[in-house]
C-alpha cells in the first residue's frame, strides 16, 4: 500500500541493525568481566584468614613507603582525567616510541626483552625457586603473580583506557597488537613485583637491586617501544608491582612463623 506524502507512521519499535550487535555484544562482555573481576576480588578478600588482612593493615601501617606508594598510584590513576596529562603522555610515548633508529635487530631485541615481564616467565621462575629448594619464596611468587593479575585486569577493566596504538595513528607497533587495555602496565608490574620481592627476601645490597631494577626499568621502556604503553601507564605498573612486592615481603615472616 503507498503511504501519501505527508502521512504519519505508526509507533513502532527501532530494529537493532546488524552493525550494532557486535557493539552490543562487546558491552556485554565488557560488563560480564567487570563483574567477574569484582566477584572474584571480592571472594579472595573473604576467603582470606582475618589474621592475613589484620597483618596487612599492620603492614601500611609500619611501612610508610608502601602507603605513600599507594598514595601515588591513586595520584597517578586520577590523573588520567587530565585532559594535559594526556598530551603529555602520547608526546612521551611518541618519543620511546618513534624517535631514533629502529633497525630490525634492535626490534628484536627489545620484543624478546619486554617478555620478562610476562606472567609465564615469573611462573618458570617460580618453578626453579621451587627446584632448587626454595620452596616458600617459589608459593610467594606464584601466589603474588596470580594476584597481581588479578589487580591489574581488574583496573583496566575499570579504567578501560585505550591502546596508544588506537588514538595514536602514527605510533609504531612492533611484534602483535596488544589486546586488553593500557591502565596499568602488566608486564611492567609483573618485573618491579619480581625485582622487589627478591630485593627484600634474599636482603640483596645495592648493586644487585639497582642490576634487578635495571632490568625492571627496561622492560617498562620496551613496553613503549614496542607501542603497547603509555608512560603513565608503565609508571602505574611500576608502583603496583613494587607495592605488591613489598606486600609479599610482609607476609614472609608471618607465613614462616605459622609454618614453624
């Protein structure tokens, strides 16, 4: 039937198109994960024996560095609002990213670099603690690497910042796109949690720390070559990391005491 000009339709509902779906779709898996990530957050804290939680607040409140860490993660996390900040951050990025030559060696180098501060890497770490006797600081790494995870998935879900790739169209991607978000960093935090729990377990004196250190520095920068990170992104990681770290090695001497 034709319907004449100037005619009304009638009220009917707006089809979902096909394009939007897969958006949709996106959305709710978002959320989903969210959740899951609080749930489990959440489920981990109740689970925990009352004393670990009461050894922890003990811990902030005997370790003034460890709070004031903590502080500045907040500072940090607060600061992506900045709408100054985050110029600043992509001219940063760009800089790591971009400036200089970049050979085909040195891309290597720096792809197979970045990966010690994969989970897997600090698990096969872990194992070798665990082989050669050390079994208690083998379980703190473990434990501390999974936590860590859990942490970090559970703020990038919550800040849902983009790749720099993503607003960035010039940025250079070397090796595969990341996938997940930017906020923070967790091959980042996953290295200064490694580099500060073996700093404080074995006591190691200035050299080793600054050469674990070192390390840990680096593999934050390669996550900016590599085109994975911002800057600020990578600073975040490093505080976590390191506060998770300091974390571990407040649990040690109430672990050996209730394995004693």
């Amino acid at each position: 039937m034709n319907l004449q000009s100037g005619s009304s339709l009638p009220d009917v509902e707006t089809p979902i198109t096909d394009a939007r779906l897969p958006h949709m779709a996106r959305a709710e898996r978002t959320i989903a994960w969210r959740v899951g990530l609080a749930a489990g957050l959440v489920l981990c804290l109740t689970l925990m024996p009352s004393y670990v939680r009461v050894m922890f607040w003990h811990g902030l409140e005997a370790h003034r560095v460890l709070a004031s860490m903590l502080l500045v993660l907040s500072l940090v996390t607060i600061s992506l609002l900045w709408s100054a900040g985050q110029r600043l951050d992509a001219w940063a990025f760009l800089f790591f990213n971009l400036r200089g030559a970049r050979p085909l060696w040195l891309d290597r180098v720096m792809l197979g670099f970045t990966q010690i501060g994969n989970g897997i890497v600090g698990l096969v770490v872990a194992l070798m603690f665990f082989a050669a006797g050390e079994r208690l600081l083998a379980y703190e790494i473990a434990l501390g690497i999974l936590t860590l995870w859990l942490m970090v998935e559970l703020m990038k879900a919550l800040m849902y910042r983009r790749r720099p790739f993503i607003r960035l169209t010039q940025a250079r991607i070397v090796g595969r796109r990341a996938a997940g978000r930017s906020f923070p960093s967790g091959h980042t935090s996953q290295v200064f949690f490694m580099a500060t729990l073996l700093v404080q377990h074995f006591r190691l004196g200035v050299w080793a720390a600054l050469l674990l250190y070192g390390i840990a520095v680096l593999v934050g920068i390669t996550r900016m070559y590599v085109g994975a990170h911002y800057p600020r992104d990578v600073l975040a990681g490093a505080i976590l990391g390191s506060a998770w770290g300091l974390l571990g090695a407040i649990v040690d001497p109430y672990v050996l005491i209730r394995l004693g």
